[in-house]
C-alpha cells in the first residue's frame, strides 16, 4: 500500500497521512439462517509534528497541521471516553468517524506505540506514552454480533417452554410428597423425589397438583414415574414414540444449553452488579476525598487570599509612602531651590545695603558738617546785626557749641531775643511805630534812624529767609536720617532673624549629631522614631489632604449658595415687581392698605431664607478663614523648618570637611533607605505577579476539581440509576420465574365437595 512521504528535518520518508485498511467478515448458516458478521480496522497512524523541529514549508506544512488536528480530535475523544463524557465528538473528524465502533463500540483494540529514546525527543516521547496510557484507560465490552433466524427463535422458545413444563411437574410431584408429609402420611422411600429423577418425570403426564384434603384418609399419591408405566400400544406405536422421546431429548438438551447460557447471563449480571457496586463504593470513598481535598483547597485558597490582601494593601501603603515621600522630596528640593535664591537674593541686599549704610554715613557727616558750618556763619551774622538791633543781646561761646543740636538751641535763642525785641511789645517796635507817626507829619525832617529801620526789616527778613532754608535742609535731613535709621533697624531685625535661624541650625546640626550616635547605639530605637516621624508625616498629609478636600467642598458649597443666592434674589425681584405693580393698581383704585399688607408678607416670607443663606455664608466664610489660617500656620512651620535644614546644611558646606562628612553620610543613609525601600517594593512585587501568576492556576484547578466531582456525582447517579433498573428488573424475573412455578396450582382451583345422596339427581 503505497501513500505519499515526504523529507523532514526528523524523519527523511515521514508519512503525510493515516492508512486505515478494513477487512469485514460475514458468515450466514443456509440451513439454520443464522449470520455471524465481524470487522478489522488496521490503522497506522502518522505522528504528531513539531515545526520548529520539522522545518515543514509549503504544502508539508499544510499536512502537518491537518495531522495534528486529526490527532488532537483522537485524543479528544479518547479522553471524552475515559472521563464517561455524555457528548463524544466522533464527527470532529473522518478518522474518529469511521474508528467509532473500535474506539467505544461492540469491539476489542489493541494500539501499539512507537517512540524514540534519544534525549533531542525527550517531549514526542512523553506525549506519545502518555497518549497511549490515556487509550489503554478505555474499557468495552465486546460480545458476538450474531442474528438468530425464526426457525432458532422458535427452538428456543419451545425449548424454553417445555423445561417450564418439565420444572412445573417437578414442583407439583415435590408439592405433593410435601403435602403427604404434612398430613401425617408416610412415603415410602421408593417413591421420594430424588435429583437423579428430574429427567425421570412425564411432562405430559404429570398431573395437576390439588389442594390439600381437610382429612388424611383422602390423600392420593400423584407421582408417577418411568417403573409404573406398561406399555399397551403396538409396535408402530412404539416407534413413533422412540422417535418423539428422541426428539424430546434433544429439546431438553437444547433447553438445558440455554438454562446454562441464562446462568451464565444471570451470573454475569450479578457479577456486574457486584463490580457496579463496588465501583459505587470506590466512587463514593473518591468522592469524599475529592470533598476533603475540595474543602483543604478552600481553606488554602481562603489562606492565600487573606495573605494576598495583605500583601496588597502592604504594597498599597509602601507605594502610597514611596510617592508621599517622593513628592515631599521634590517640594522640599523645589523649595530648597526657592531657598536658595531667596538666600543669595537677601546676601546680595544686605551686602547693597551695607554699602548704602556706609555712603549714607559718610554723607550725614558731610552734611552735618556742613549744616554745622552755615549755622555758624548764619549765628556769627545774626549775631552781628542783633547787636546792632539790640547792643544788651548775649554772646555765646561758639566754639564750645561744636554739635548741630547745639548750634540750633543758641540759634533758637538767638531768634527769641529778635522776637522779644522786634515784636509788638517790643522797643524796637514800639520805635518804628513812632517813626512811622512821625513820617506822617510833612513838616518834620527825616532822622538818620529811618535808614537803620529799613535795614533791619530787610535783615529780620532775610535772617527769616535763611532760617526757614535751614529749616528746610535740617527737616530733609532728618527725614533722611529717619529713614536710614528705619532700614538699619530693618536691616538689625534681619539680621537677628538670621542669628536666630543661624542657631536654630546650630541646634538641628547638633539634634543631628545626637540622632546619628542614637542611631549608632540603637538602630531599632532610630528606626521607630523614624516610623513614628513618617506616620506623623502622612497623618498630616491625610489631614492637609482632607482639609483640602473639606475646602473643595466648603467652595462648592458657597458657590452652589451663591447660585441659590442669586435665583432667590431674582425671585424676589419679580417678587417686588409684582408688588410694585399690584400696589400701583391699588393705588390707581384707592386701596392702599393690601398692598403693605401683601408688602409685608412677601418680606416676611423672604427674611427667613435670607437668614439661613445669610448664616450658610458666614459659616463657609469662618470654616475658609480657620482652613487658612490652619494652612499658613502650618506652611509658615514648614516653611521655617525647611529654611532651617537648609542654613544649616549651607553652614555645615562652610564649616569645612566636618559638616561634608556628616552632609554625605546623611545623603548616604538617605540613598540606602531610599534602595532598601525600592528593593522591598521590587520584591513584593515580583511577589504579587507570581501571586497574581499562581491565582488563575489555583482558580483552574479547583474548577477541575469542582467538575471532576460534578462528573462523579453523575456517574454515581447513573449507576445507582441503572442498579434500581436492574434490581426492579431481576425483581420482575423473579416474580415472572415464581409465577410460571406457581402457574399450575393458580390456573384452577379444585374444591372438595361433600357427596350427598341424591346430589346426582
């Protein structure tokens, strides 16, 4: 039988299809018109083919997946028969089609496998035993495929029937030797029923077993036997009865061959009902197993999730700690950069600042020497004319009056005795007062004095201009003065808020210090305060978090009040307006007095809504107000703290190798918890995917499990199925077997009748 082969990087003649070869056999009796009929398929089977180890192309890659489908429907089936599916897909494929009877039919098969030893073939081997193991697990239960003729029917069934008969006097001649016995006879031994006579007993002859007599003196013997009879026919008689007997004999073997076949059924049944019950047994000790296995793989499962959700929310908790602390330390680096700028920024200005102090020094001095030396030369030239004006004004010492203050009081001074000279009660006013009564009479002759008087009102005047110049100078001057000693006290504050944070980074350099030998002493001590700081850290956050939130929400609110707000206040525009204009419409017809009343009930109606949204405001007003002050409380403590770390890591960069040393140490310690942490995070979760990975396997298998046990419920269930239909049907067997025994005695009855004289007539 030639197929097609083709080259294979395995096998350089692989075949590229199945072979099956059929040979059906009948055999049918002329005489008796019995058939016998038989099959055998010789089917060879192409491997299964792996294509990266094949190398197929083209066309022998189309057949390779056309065998490995046809395989993959074989083990299928294959695997529907051991499991006892219901459905057996024999129509996936012509191979399983047309290998239906040998694989679960009326039919005994026998599969050779062949495998490679070599390592290179290590999985084709495998999976081809274990196809074969999955084959082997197969059971059928082949018997004859023989088709009786009517002829051996009716054999059979006379057959049958005449060992009915021949059972039935056999029960009846035992009934009545019992029915002897019972009634006080005695039998003689002659005529017990023995084993050896059961082929001795006349069917025909046999008579019909009557009831028992109500008195023993009526009991007859009924069993006859071969020794009894004489024969009274002739010759012809004789033979023909020879040939009956012979016939009859070969009746009852043909019946005793098929009590025999019958008992062996029987007995083949029983021995099935046997294996039927203790494969229900089996099934059932299975079954309860699989239940506990089912139950310990529930409990496992519970396990695993309960240890799943830990890990979890551990996960959770770590990658929500992990992210608070890297967002914490983008905002500290951002605001460490803020910091920064804001620290050269303020060094720039003080540096400025300084240098402005310094010119403004150096320019007061030459301002105060210079309003010193005008002041001098303005007393030295009042001084001159006042003496002029008033030979009694008082002379002071100059060059003890070296301060401006100074200067000015005697200016001052100076400028009183002009005033109490020159002023209306003074002698000097007083004379020009009667010079100027004088010039008003024509006849008089001007005085030398007159020039004197014009030249002092032009000296008084021009000492008043001077000192109102000075005046001028000494308030600018004392506003710029004011105003340096403003931003030096400024600059002082600054400068003290600096020295303040300078020792507060002082002290957190010293903390440090004490947290690092604390550390050193007792790293699980160091580690709980760090814990205890990382919680209190994410209880402020979730707080800031929620106050963030409760301000979202205290802002939705106000605007959905400010919405609400603004619909009542057009309501209560149409409102008036609709007051407005009744009240006009009363007023146009004389009725003033509904239109308060209406008035007032509107307001009365409006003023408690306005309250609540009024009081709403207020208390959304007060919450924002608190939330802020909360919030800039807590930036401001931030804020100071970070500006803190940061000065006194700038000091630490200052001081020299020492604050490096203890600057890289910490930036180390925070690189290893920042590793350690990411390593812990890296592990569970490689932890949770091998979790997640091992979850739908577990889910796979307990749902194996679950059908397997549904399949061994059913199974039970069809036994104990078929157990009932084949204990009701033996029951049936029986009865109908009891009821043919019995089948004589329940045809008639025969009643004893008293005998009466005269009954006859």
């Amino acid at each position: 039988m030639n197929r097609h082969v083709s080259f294979t990087n395995m096998n350089a003649q692989s075949s590229r299809s199945h072979s099956l070869f059929t040979v059906m056999i009948s055999q049918r009796n002329v005489d008796t018109g019995q058939a016998l009929e038989g099959r055998l398929n010789l089917v060879d089977l192409a491997g299964s083919e792996k294509v990266s180890k094949t190398g197929a192309e083209g066309n022998t890659l189309d057949e390779a997946k056309m065998i490995n489908k046809s395989l993959s429907t074989l083990g299928n089936v294959i695997n529907a028969l051991v499991e006892g599916s219901n459905h057996i897909p024999y129509r996936d494929s012509k191979l399983t089609r047309i290998l239906q009877q040998s694989l679960g039919g009326n039919a005994k098969t026998t599969m050779v496998v062949c495998c490679s030893p070599a390592e290179y073939n290590e999985a084709e081997t495998k999976s081809t035993i274990l196809f074969g193991v999955r084959a082997k697990r197969i059971k059928n239960q082949a018997k004859c495929n023989v088709q009786l003729s009517a002829e051996q029917w009716q054999r059979m069934y006379e057959k049958e029937a005449a060992n009915a008969k021949r059972f039935q006097a056999i029960i009846t001649s035992l009934e009545e030797e019992l029915k002897k016995w019972r009634g006080g006879a005695k039998v003689p031994q002659e005529q017990w029923f023995t084993p050896d006579k059961y082929g001795s007993v006349n069917v025909s002859d046999a008579p019909v077993a009557a009831p028992p007599p109500t008195t023993p003196e009526h009991t007859v013997s009924v069993v006859s036997t071969t020794d009894t009879l004489t024969p009274t026919a002739s010759t012809a008689s004789a033979k023909t009865d020879e040939q009956e007997l012979k016939r009859l004999y070969k009746d009852m073997d043909k019946k005793d061959e098929q009590i025999a076949q019958i008992t062996q059924e029987k007995n083949a049944l029983k021995k099935k009902y046997d294996d039927v019950k203790s494969e229900r047994s089996k099934l059932k000790d299975e079954c309860e197993s699989c239940s506990k296995q089912l139950s310990s793989l529930q409990k496992d499962l519970e396990g695993k999730a309960t240890e799943l959700k830990d890990v979890v929310n551990a996960l959770e908790d770590l990658a929500m700690k992990y992210d608070q602390k890297c967002s914490a330390l983008d905002a500290r680096t951002k605001e460490l950069d803020d910091l920064t700028a804001e620290y050269e920024t303020l060094k720039k200005k003080a540096d400025a600042t300084k240098t402005i102090e310094a010119e403004v020094r150096k320019a007061t001095n030459e301002v105060k020497t210079k309003i010193g030396e005008s002041l001098k030369e303005i007393i030295k030239g009042l001084y001159a004319h006042g003496v002029l004006i008033c030979p009694t004004l008082k002379k002071s010492d100059m060059k003890k009056a070296s301060k401006v203050d100074d200067q000015l009081a005697y200016l001052n001074f100076l400028l009183a005795q002009l005033n109490a000279v020159t002023g209306e009660g003074g002698e000097l006013n007083q004379f020009l007062k009667t010079r100027t009564k004088q010039k008003d009479k024509p006849s008089e002759p001007t005085d030398p004095t007159d020039v004197q008087g014009v030249n002092t009102d032009t000296l008084k005047k021009e000492v008043e201009r001077q000192v109102k110049e000075m005046k001028v100078h000494i308030s600018e001057a004392e506003k710029r003065i004011q105003r340096l000693s403003e931003e030096k006290g400024k600059l002082v504050e600054e400068l003290e808020k600096v020295n303040k944070e300078h020792l507060a980074l002082q002290q957190s350099k010293q903390l440090a210090s004490q947290i690092e030998a604390a550390k050193k002493k007792d790293p699980d001590l160091y580690d709980r305060v760090i814990a205890s700081a990382n919680r209190s850290a994410t209880h402020y956050q979730g707080q800031m978090d929620r106050l963030r939130a409760d301000l979202d929400d205290a802002n939705q609110v106000a605007e959905r009040m400010r919405e609400q707000n603004l619909v009542l206040k057009l309501q209560m525009d149409n409102v008036m307006l609709d007051v407005e204009a009744m009240k006009k419409r009363l007023v146009g017809e004389g009725k003033t007095d509904p239109v308060a009343a209406v008035k007032d009930k509107a307001k009365s109606d409006i003023k408690p809504l306005e309250d609540s949204i009024m009081t709403d405001l207020q208390t959304l007003h007060n919450l924002r107000k608190m939330f802020v002050v909360d919030l800039r409380n807590r930036i401001k403590k931030f804020s100071s703290k970070q500006m803190g770390d940061f000065l006194a890591e700038h000091d630490e960069d200052e001081d020299g190798s020492e604050g490096t040393l203890q600057q890289r140490e910490k930036i180390e310690f925070l690189n290893n918890t920042v590793r350690e942490l990411t390593s812990s995070n890296k592990s569970l979760q490689r932890d949770n995917a091998d979790l997640q990975c091992e979850l739908p396997r577990l889910e796979k298998r307990l749902n194996a499990t679950f059908d397997r046990v549904h399949e061994l419920e059913d199974t039970l269930r069809e036994f104990r199925e078929k157990a009932v239909l084949e204990k009701q049907r033996y029951k049936t067997e029986i009865d109908r077997l009891k009821e043919n025994m019995l089948g004589g005695t329940k045809r008639g009855v025969n009643i004893a009748k008293p005998i009466r004289v005269g009954a006859a007539k």
